[in-house]
C-alpha cells in the first residue's frame, strides 16, 4: 500500500480527544498493513477511531467500543447528526464559549439528565483538554477547560465526516470477549495498557486476566 507523504502531512486527528490515539504513529501503521485490495477488519477498540478512519475504502471494518457514548457519537457522525453546522448551532444556542463555565456545567446538567450525542460533543469541544470520560454516578464530568469549537475541530470533524462516507464501518457497542474474532481477515487490537491508567482502565478495571483473556482470544483467532 503506498501512501502518499504529503497526504500523511495533511491529516488530521479525529474530533475528540481520545486516550490512546494512534495519530502519531499512522506513518508507521500503514507501513506494515497488508496490501489487499478487499479485506474485512475487526477493531475491538475503536476508540477514536483515528486508525479505520484512514483505512482503504475498498476494506469493510467492524469497530466496537464498551463505552456506548463513545459509539454514538461516531455514529450521529457516520448519519451527519453530528456535522460542524449543527454544533455551531448547539454551541449558539446554549451560549458555550471558552470564558463562561456556568453555561458549561449548565449543558453538562442538561446532557447528563437527558444524553444527546450533539450535546455530548459540543461538550467535549468545551472541556479540559478535550477529554472524554464518564463515571457511573454522574455521567460525563470532565471539568471546564476554557476550550471552543475552533476552526481547528470543525476541520477534524469534517474530515472525519467525509472519511466515513467512503469507508464501510459498523459501529458497535460491544465488549472484546462478545465479538467475532474468527470473521476477520485482519484485526486491529489496541487494548487499555497495565502500566497506565487512563480513565478507561479505571472504568473497566482492565488488569492482568484482562491482558491472558485477550491473547488467547486472539490465539484462537
């Protein structure tokens, strides 16, 4: 698979913040891919989905995730209920900005009583660092982070946007152990790391029996 250099350079992240992301490596990651024009893929942990995004359109790919927010919102984006316009729209209507963290934890209420995925990302846009992260108890709490809806992620969000037109992808909300390794000619694993702990280790509790589950998952496979 060739991949041209200057169209690496342009690429952009995807439109949210997520641990883990591979971005930075994609360079290398499609150095190693397979070059077959017709392949179905199996991504167990989409994440952001900074990798499928980039992938060939001639490929079909299943990605799942345990968080179900995280699904939706890649998913009112395949079906452009996200898209820039219609954040623009939420972030006027509910007055977010970069100064104001009333309105934020206005709209986190809001969201948290009543979760949107439009909602959710106009949220993300304004949070610290742009993260994403929820507890059982209440929902999504990352704290205000003096961030807005720049020109900067309205181009992330229309490049994934328009990516995702031209791919085949699945979207589940679906744990590692419940999906189909064996239906994969390929699989993309990127699993929560032991030596870290990021806010999605802490909410699955991944550790060690997690890590032998996997690899025998995937033996199997």
């Amino acid at each position: 698979m060739k991949i041209d250099k200057k169209y690496l350079n342009k690429l952009h992240s995807n439109p949210f913040n997520y641990h883990g992301s591979k971005h930075r490596y994609l360079k290398e990651l499609f150095s190693v891919l397979p070059k077959d024009k017709h392949l179905k893929v199996v991504d167990p942990f989409v994440g952001g989905g900074d990798l499928i995004s980039k992938l060939p359109s001639t490929w079909s790919v299943f990605a799942s995730d345990m968080t179900p927010q995280l699904i939706e919102m890649h998913k009112s984006i395949q079906s452009n209920v996200i898209n820039s316009k219609a954040v623009q729209s939420a972030v006027d209507f509910y007055g977010v900005n970069k100064t104001d963290e009333d309105r934020y934890n206005q709209l986190k209420s809001i969201y948290n009583s009543a979760p949107m995925p439009i909602e959710l990302y106009t949220l993300i846009c304004h949070a610290n660092s742009n993260h994403i992260r929820f507890s059982k108890k209440t929902g999504f709490n990352v704290p205000f982070g003096k961030r807005l809806f720049n020109d900067d992620m309205k181009v992330k969000l229309d490049n994934y946007s328009e990516s995702l037109k031209h791919l085949t992808v699945n979207f589940e909300c679906k744990k590692y152990s419940d999906v189909d390794f064996n239906s994969a000619d390929l699989l993309l694993i990127d699993p929560p790391y032991l030596l870290t702990m990021a806010s999605y280790n802490k909410s699955s509790k991944w550790g060690v029996n997690d890590d032998f589950e996997l690899y025998n998952k995937i033996n199997k496979a």
